[in-house]
C-alpha cells in the first residue's frame, strides 16, 4: 500500500512538472509572438497609388509610360485613400475628425442618439443612420482639408509647397457583390518650382543632365507629422515591366533644349565663320602668316571660349530648371579676367616696334597648290647654293687679299652675306607655307599661332592655354551634373589671373626681342 501511494505521489509530481514546462512554454512563445509583432512596423497606408499621367489621357490604367516636366500637370490616380486615413486615426497620429468639435453639439448628438434607443426600431434605424452620415461627413471634410496638406513623394522624397490643385473622386465596382465598391481620388498636381521645393528640384534632377528621370510617384505630407512623413505606397514603378507604371521626369524639354541649342550652335557656327574669314580673333599688329592672314590671338581667343562656355551654360540651367538669376561671382571674374589680358595683349601689340615684312612677293603669298610652293623653295634651295658658293668665294679672296683690296671686297662680302641670309628666310617662308596649305596644316597653324609670340613657341602661352582648358572642362561638367553655375574659389581665380598676368608679362619682351 506504502508502496503504490509512493508511486502515485512520483506520477502526480512529474505531472505537475511536465504542466508547468508546457505553461512555461506557452507564456514564453506568447511573449515572443507579441514581440515579434511589436518589432514588425505597422502598414503606414492601405491605399496605393496606380497611375500617373497627364491631363487629356483617359481614365483607363493602360498605356504609358507617362513623362511629364516642371510646368506639366499630372494627374494621381489613387486606391482606397479614405483606409490610408481611417489607419492614421485608427493609431492616433490623426485626430478623428467623426466626433463634433462643438461641445453644444456634441451633447445634442449624444442625447439625439440615447433618445434613439426608445423609438422603434425603424425609427431607432433612421436616427442612427443620419447621426452615421453626419460623423461620416466630418470626415469626408477632415479628408479634403488633410488632402491640401499633402504633396507630391519622388523617389520617397518630398516636394514641398506642391499641394494638389483640385480632386475628385469615383467608385469602381469590385465584381463581387459581397464586397463594396472600390474608391478612388484623382489629384491633379502642377510640377511648379518655387523657392520652398528649388532644393528638392536640384536633387531629383541634378547628375541627369539632358537625359530623363525616371522615378517612383506616391503621395503624402508636406510636413512631417511626429517624427515622420506617411507616404501612400506606389506602384508607379520604372523598374515594373509594365509600361503604365512608368513615370519619367523629363529634365529638359526637346522644343526649348532644340531652340536654345539651335541658338549657340548658330553662335558658334558664325564666330568661326568670321574668325576664318576676318581678322576676329587675329592678331592684326603680327606680320602675316602663310596665306596673307595674320595669326590667332591668344588673348581673343581666350575671350571667346569663356563667352561660349558661359553662355551655354545660362541657356541650359535655363532650360532644365527655368532660372535666370544663375550667374555668380566667378563666372563674372572669369569673363573679367579674360576681358583685361585681351585687352592688354591689344594693348602690348600695338605699341610693340613692328617686324621685318615678309621676303616672298606679293604672287609667292597668294600661292595655295602645294605643289607650286614645293617648287618655289626647290627653286630658292638651288638659289641659296649658288649664294654659298659665291659668299664663301669673296670670302677666300676677302682673306687672300692685301690691306688696301680689303676695304674694297668688305662691300661684296657683307652683300653676299645678305643675300644668303634673306634666301634662308624666303625658304624658310615657303616650308611653312608648304605645311599650312597640306591636309591638317590649318589646325596646326592655329595651335602654334596660340603656343608662339612672333615666331617662337614660349611656355607662359602654354601654361596659360592649359589652365584655362582645365577650368573650362571642370565649369562645362559642373554645370551638367550640379546644374548650377560652378563657384570657383578664391584661390583658383588667383590662379587664373596669374596665369594672364605671366603671359602678358612675357610677351611684351619677347615681342621686342624679336623684332
């Protein structure tokens, strides 16, 4: 007997250890349940928006994609907006907007309400239902009020001051009858920049240059409200192999990118119509080069590059973000720069004593054939040689000759030296006349035209050509990837202006030196 009352003892123990393992058990995955479910966030929003697209295209979701830029209207086509509300005030993050703010009125709607409770139920029905559409009212308002509190989302980034300008909505029918109609709100947005959203603008677009945008539309707060914004999802999606879920920013419009683009294309086409053509951008102090043109002047050519840089650049941040007020400071110092060193090196030119005119007739300048001018310095070469044979003739008799012949044969001497030494210029002139007029050679001409003062390539130019090559391609990428005017700093303007000032301080020396 001891012995079977010891047992049942043993069994009911272990079944109370093994119950509590499993209540352990039980608690623990409960607690764990409840924080799994508090560590996942909450849906923000039920509704979602399914179509962008424009003003004139149809109410259908087909087609696309849609591309739009700033001064477009868009039209938002969204899903169950009214549950993308009714969640923020199910958490609190709204005010629920069904009961009367009016403490009068609300009172009366609370004593209409139990006074329902005594009338017959079809009264007690219709009573309940009016109170219903009344709160249902005061939230279809609360609705139209948080509607021009939101904005535009792309890309989950905000644009501000950007509010719909009129919304309307619409039921569609689900096909079953046991479920309600689907509602949707269409908001008509107007892509505007203003001074609130210019910074959204410049980081949605900035580093797209030209090229479109394709982004992720959705909806949601102007302003943050708590901690966070709370965006009504999208599946306006570029990367959706669907098409009607594409929107696409269109960073430059083709009718004003084709007319601006026409404009400096025109401009440039005609400068160097006229710099070929005319003295424009010549140095016209310097004697002629091959051809009767004198050469390319540094300075003016200098002038040109950043009047072109510069004007294109206005034109394009004209024409993707619509501004005129783009000119800072340093490109207003870079004009200036290269204004005063043109002006200086006119200045140096000018007052330089002039250079020796050229050894070549007036008929051996005008030569173009190739061929004709290597004949012409074939012609002065076999010249020169007889001019060598003959200098160093009088010179042995010069040398053989007694003290008092000598004063006489100077004379022939020093002639046979002129001679030879103009001949070495003629043909010197015909070789390079030879190189300009063969294939390329007018391109060569021009770089050494930049790279020499008078006749020599001298550094200061190259120095100064190089830098300004350099901050010419850094503004022309600045402006296409930040869409703003690049600010040089004061140290790289420093820069810039020593460059100038080296060049001009070079030239008037050298200029002197050979002449």
């Amino acid at each position: 007997m001891k012995k079977l009352l010891s047992e049942f003892a043993v069994a009911i123990e272990r079944r109370s250890k093994s119950n509590l393992l499993l209540a352990m058990g039980l608690a623990f995955a409960f607690v764990s349940l409840n924080s799994a479910e508090a560590q996942t966030p909450t849906s923000e929003a039920k509704a979602r928006v399914i179509q962008v697209r424009s003003p004139d295209s149809r109410i259908v979701r087909e087609g696309g994609p849609f591309v739009a830029a700033l001064g477009d209207e868009v039209l938002v086509d969204v899903q169950s907006l009214h549950e993308f509300f009714q969640n923020l005030v199910d958490r609190s993050i709204l005010p629920d907007p069904r009961e009367a703010k009016d403490l009068a009125e609300r009172d009366a709607e609370r004593q209409k309400q139990e006074q329902a409770a005594n009338l017959p139920p079809e009264q007690r029905q219709k009573v309940l239902k009016e109170i219903d559409e009344m709160r249902e009212n005061r939230f279809q308002n609360a609705m139209d009020g948080w509607l021009q509190k939101m904005s535009l989302f792309l890309d989950r980034h905000p644009v501000p001051a950007l509010p719909p300008e009129f919304t309307i909505s619409w039921n569609e029918s689900s096909g079953d009858p046991t479920k309600p109609p689907t509602v949707y709100h269409e908001l008509e947005f107007r892509l505007r920049k203003t001074s609130e959203n210019r910074d959204a603008w410049l980081d949605l677009l900035r580093g797209h240059g030209i090229f479109d945008r394709p982004t992720i539309v959705s909806i949601g707060f102007d302003k943050f409200i708590g901690e966070r914004p709370y965006i009504v999802d999208s599946e306006v999606d570029p990367k959706s192999a669907e098409k009607w879920k594409h929107f696409i920013i269109k960073t430059a419009p083709v009718s004003t990118l084709l007319v601006s683009s026409g404009v400096i294309f025109v401009l440039i086409i005609l400068c160097l119509w006229l710099a070929i053509s005319t003295d424009l951008l010549r140095d016209t102090s310097a004697p002629p080069r091959p051809g009767s043109r004198h050469p390319f002047s540094l300075g003016l050519c200098q002038m040109a590059f950043w009047l072109f840089i510069v004007a294109a650049s206005f034109l394009f941040l004209w024409v993707v973000m619509g501004e005129y007020d783009t000119l800072t400071s340093s490109e207003l110092t870079l004009l200036g720069i290269s204004a005063a060193t043109g002006l200086a090196a006119a200045f140096i030119n000018q007052i330089s004593p002039p250079c020796e005119p050229s050894d070549l007739t007036v008929e051996e300048q005008q030569l173009r054939d190739v061929s004709k001018i290597a004949e012409a310095r074939k012609a002065a070469e076999q010249e020169m040689k007889g001019a060598l044979q003959e200098l160093d003739s009088k010179r042995a008799r010069f040398q053989s000759a007694s003290e008092t012949e000598k004063s006489a044969l100077q004379d022939d001497v020093e002639s046979a030296s002129v001679k030879v030494d103009r001949l070495k210029k003629r043909i010197a002139q015909f070789e390079e006349q030879e190189r300009y007029f063969s294939p390329g050679g007018g391109i060569r001409q021009f770089f050494l035209d930049l790279l020499r003062e008078r006749s020599s390539v001298d550094f200061h130019r190259f120095q100064m050509m190089t830098w300004t090559l350099i901050l010419g391609v850094i503004f022309i990428f600045g402006v296409f990837q930040q869409l703003a005017m690049p600010k040089f700093d004061a140290t790289l303007l420093a820069l810039m202006g020593i460059s100038s000032g080296t060049y001009l301080g070079f030239k008037w020396p050298a200029a002197k030196a050979e002449t």
